[in-house]
C-alpha cells in the first residue's frame, strides 16, 4: 500500500520524483487555464507562467487530464505533474471533494513506478487533506498477485519496477499537528486499505476463493480487528435450514457458507445490519450463461467484498455504532445434484420458492441472511448486490440503484452515496410487479415479469425483510467491476463500489444523523 503523510514542506525544496499540481478550466469560453490553489510556489518559479507553458502542451484543465513538464531549475523533483479539476468553482465556492480525489487518484496512477510524490493540490479544510489521501490511495492501487516471476526478476535486475505502485506520497498544504487533518487522514487510510481489500477480493480468480477461502479471509481480519466472527458450514447451514444458500451451493464441489462478522461499540445507541451477496463464481447453474457472460463472474462476489470491508473499516474507525455483516457465500455451478429449474427451496425464513431460473441465485442467498438477520431486529438491513443485468441497461456501468421499504431511508442513502462520489439514483418498487412472481407450487417464485427485472429482484428480496425493519437494497451490478480503461480513481477490474457508502451510513447513525 502507497504511504501517506502530511508535509509543511516547500514543493520547490521537497526531494521527490514528482510535485503534483493542479489546473483548472477558467470561467467563460475566454476563460483559459487555471493554477489551482497549493501551487503558488510551483507558479512563481515558472514566472507566473505556467498556465501558458501548459496550454502551449495542450492541457486544458479538463477533468483527470494529466500534463508532465520538467521542473523549473532549483527545484529538488524533476517533474512537475498538473492533473486537471475541471471547471473553476464559482465565486465564494471551493474545488468539490471528489473532484479533489478524482484528479489525486489520475495523479497517482500516472506516476506508477515513482518512489515519492508531493501533492500542491487545493486543501481549504480536513476534508480536503483526506479526499486527497483517498484518491491517491485508491488511484494507486494495483493487482498484481497473479504476475509473472520473469518481470519480478527482470525489475529487480534493473533496479526498479515500472509497474510498481506510486510507493509514498507526501500532501503539502494540510497541518500535520492539527488533530482535525490527522483524523481526516487517518480516516481515509482505513476506508481505502479496506476498499483496496475489496478490490483484491473481487480480483482473485475464482480458482483460489471458493466460499471457503473467502470465509478464513474474514476470520483472519475479524481477528486482528477484534471482531466477532461465526462461519456456518454445509452441515451447520443444514441443520438451520437455509434452503436458499444450500440450494445455490448445491451444484459445487465447493460448498456455501454464512459468515457473521459482528463489531460492537460499548457506545452503540443503534445496530446497522449490512448483508452481502457473495456468489464467488456465477456460471447461471443449469440455467447456464450463454457464452460471453461468464468471463468476469469471478466478481459475483462484490456485495460480500462491500460489506466485509464496510465492517472492518468501521472497526479501525472505532465507530459508536454496532455493525454486523453478513457474508452469503456459494459458487454456482451445473452439476447432477445442483438445483434444477422447477425446484422448490424452503428457505430459512420458512417460505417455499420456486426456481425458475436458476440464473437469478443471488436473490436466493441474500434472502436467506435478510432473514437471518432480521432476527436481531437491527434499526436497518441494507443489502450489497451484483444482482441484475436489468440495473445496468437502467442505469449504465456507473451508477447503482437503490431500492428500499422506507422513502426517507432511500433518500438518506443516496445522499450519503453522493457525498463521497459514489453516483446512485433511487429507484422504485412498484407492487403492481409482485404479482408477476406468484407461483402456483410454492410461495413465490425467483422470477417474475422480464421488463423492470431489477426492481423485481428487489420485491423478492422485500418479502425476507422482517416486519417493521427498515431495509435498503444496493444492485451493485454496473459499479462493481469496471472493464474499460481506469479513471480518476477507479482502476480497471474490481473497484470497491458501496464500500464508501456503507462506512458513511455507519458514520452518520453513529453520530445520531439518521433517525
């Protein structure tokens, strides 16, 4: 992981590979390039010239662009670095926090390989100094676990490795001795180590995390966090009678598991249950997936990734509120004993489901753990989910949907989301499409109409929501995993989506914002 301190250091005297600036596009069609406040110094050595010398290079200020100068004589870096904030805020306005953690993350990422950076980007406040340790953090990281020995030899043998990420950062123009910059820093140290956990979880080939190995992954990071974990296996979940997870898991010679993590506060005044799905490879089962839809099913997984790192970043943050999290676990597979369509599942909650499609899996293991942790009466359930294809045509590869029981929880949800630069919208469930999954054997059925799937599956899901809960549902399916080239902060592959979401959720009721 990239090291993080706050400097009072000059950019001009400070010894590093690279001093990262930032420019902005000028108001107005006449508006011109920009120096972004923090830069001053850098600006003054190049006579106050730098927009010019930049717009001679064709920066623009645009957003995530990078430009890369030779540094002015004098200074002890090299390189001068400017990583464009978009447009120039308005009057009396500052730069927003993501665009601050968009523009370190595209920062980071172009300097891969570097040893050190320092960063003259805008800091006005706290969280200013930690949208900048975030984004450089989270643009930094890279996945590199499965890469060949022969580059690691050849990297060595040359003394450096081109594709090693940015090693240490250094974020000029914060106050280290201030407590309220120390916590902003230490906050998002924690929140992006976790996020990058995330990540690396929804990268590894499903090959090396079956059910099994996810579950001692958590078991070693409830250990050293000090939280309270309980695995249930194949014979445990039997015994429970958690038809929806067993019935999944049924196809793979790599059999399902529940994991409760619980972190608990002596401070607590209320108890946020957070429950992810957690398909560590999805071929559709019998229904299986038509050829070109199973490469990336290793990221099926990317709900229980969420929470799991949710829980844990709530324990390094010593949060004032009580958060369990709920990892269902299975691989689905074809096989002779695994679920074929036509089934009936009794699930834990006692309710008998039809399979139609066994395709639709996640919305059987995740109302398994709805209803599971609906028995702890908890102040709110919010579910984590790659469930749909339907929420991506809805809302394209950046945007999750939320679904929820409560309008007010909803709309707190996708507030908080769009605080710390997770895009999402609220999304309905209208009772009209319930009917379209009765079922004529069995309580209800795991498909219903094909036009509005997405908020189908969160009807489903509803009915294992126990009564009187507040519940919110995350279709994670277009955020999770990105196979585009990376940007701003987000790298290609697994990206952490909710992770944010869910510590702020947390961070809020700890603080009695929510009701």
């Amino acid at each position: 992981m990239t090291a993080l301190t706050l400097s009072t250091a000059a950019a001009t005297g400070l010894r590093a590979d690279a001093i990262v600036v930032g420019v902005a596009k000028g108001a107005g069609s006449k508006g011109g390039l920009v120096v972004a406040p923090g830069a001053e110094a850098v600006d003054k050595a190049y006579d106050g010239k730098l927009a010019s010398v930049l717009e001679t290079l064709g920066a623009s200020g645009g957003e995530g662009e990078v430009t890369k100068l030779p540094a002015p004589s004098g200074f002890k870096a090299p390189v001068v670095v400017a990583v464009g904030l978009g447009e120039v805020p308005e009057k009396d306005e500052t730069y927003g926090t993501d665009a601050l953690r968009r523009a370190a993350g595209a920062a980071a990422r172009a300097l891969t390989g570097s040893k050190k950076a320092a960063f003259a980007l805008p800091v006005e406040e706290p969280a200013d100094a930690g949208a900048l340790a975030e984004g450089a953090l989270l643009g930094a990281y890279s996945f590199d676990a499965y890469k060949g020995q022969a580059d690691a030899k050849a990297a060595k043998k040359n003394g450096k490795d081109a594709k090693a990420p940015l090693a240490e950062v250094a974020l000029l123009g914060g106050k280290p001795r201030d407590k309220a910059y120390k916590a902003a820093v230490e906050r998002a140290v924690a929140v992006a180590e976790e996020l990058n956990r995330a990540r690396d979880l929804v990268n590894t080939p499903p090959n090396d995390l079956s059910p099994e190995a996810f579950a001692a992954v958590a078991q070693a990071a409830a250990k050293e966090h000090g939280i309270k974990v309980q695995v249930l296996d194949e014979k445990a979940l039997t015994k429970g009678g958690y038809g929806g997870i067993l019935g999944v898991g049924a196809g793979s010679d790599a059999p399902p598991r529940l994991v409760k993590l619980s972190y608990t506060s002596s401070k607590a005044k209320k108890h946020l249950a957070f429950v992810g799905k957690g398909i560590t490879y999805d071929s559709g089962g019998i229904s299986l997936k038509p050829a070109g839809h199973n490469e990336t099913m290793k990221c099926d997984m990317a709900g229980a990734a969420a929470v799991f790192a949710a829980v844990v970043a709530a324990a390094r943050l010593g949060l004032e509120v009580n958060v369990t999290g709920w990892l269902a676990l299975a691989e689905n597979m074809p096989s002779g004993s695994a679920t074929r369509p036509g089934d009936v599942l009794r699930m834990y909650s006692g309710k008998t489901v039809e399979v139609l499609n066994t395709d639709a899996e996640g919305r059987l293991v995740l109302a398994d753990a709805i209803a599971k942790a609906s028995e702890e009466q908890p102040d709110a359930i919010v579910d984590v989910a790659t469930l749909t294809g339907a929420m991506m045509v809805a809302l394209g590869n950046r945007t999750f949907g939320i679904m929820s029981n409560d309008d007010a929880f909803r709309a707190s949800v996708h507030e908080i989301a769009e605080e710390v630069g997770e895009p999402s919208w609220p999304m309905p469930l209208p009772t009209d499409l319930r009917k379209g999954m009765d079922s004529p054997t069995a309580d209800i059925a795991n498909m219903g109409e094909r036009m509005g799937g997405g908020l189908v599956a969160g009807l489903f899901l509803k009915e294992f929501v126990g009564e009187g809960i507040t519940w919110a549902h995350l279709d994670i399916a277009g955020p999770a995993f990105h196979e585009g080239a990376p940007y701003g902060y987000t790298p290609k592959g697994g990206t952490g989506s909710a992770v944010r979401t869910l510590v702020r959720l947390a961070e809020h009721t700890a603080a009695g914002d929510l009701g």
